[in-house]
C-alpha cells in the first residue's frame, strides 16, 4: 500500500506544486505555485475542504487528496501524480 503525504505549512517539493497548481490558481485565481505551502496555500486547501464539507485544517491529507475535481472524477490525487492507496 502506498501512502499520501500530508502536505501542511512548511511543507515543499513537487507535491506541494501540484497541489498549489490545482487548489491555490483555480480557487484563488493566483499563481502562487512556488512549491512552497504558505499562507495562501492554507487558505486555498481550507476553502476547498470547506466546500467539499470535510475537516477544514488546512492540511492536505486523505480526505483531501480524495476530493473530486471535476465532472470526470479524478480527485486531486489522481492529478497530481500521486499514487494512491492499493
């Protein structure tokens, strides 16, 4: 089985990029893709899981790497290249 990272401020790398790619420029309409989780990125994974009525901690974890995208049914998981459980 393979295990999703938790992404959380002061978190890097490519993960953080994809999920900044995903979250942060289409919620918040800002090209905050530096890799790096910071404040806006807290806020773009928090709105998100506020929509998707999950925990909003600002933390990229299961729940929200499961979080659909859009009507195709890819999860952000899925997008971002990042194997899932199996």
């Amino acid at each position: 089985m393979t295990t999703l990272p938790n992404l959380s401020e002061g978190a890097t790398g490519p993960d953080v990029r994809w999920a900044q790619y995903l979250l942060v420029r289409r919620t918040m309409s800002y090209d905050g893709v530096d890799g790096v989780f910071g404040p806006v990125t807290e806020g773009a994974v928090k709105g998100t899981q506020q929509f998707n009525h999950i925990d909003a901690d600002g933390i990229v974890g299961m729940q929200t790497w499961a979080v659909p995208i859009h009507a195709a049914g890819q999860v952000i998981a899925n997008l971002c290249g990042v194997p899932g459980p199996g």
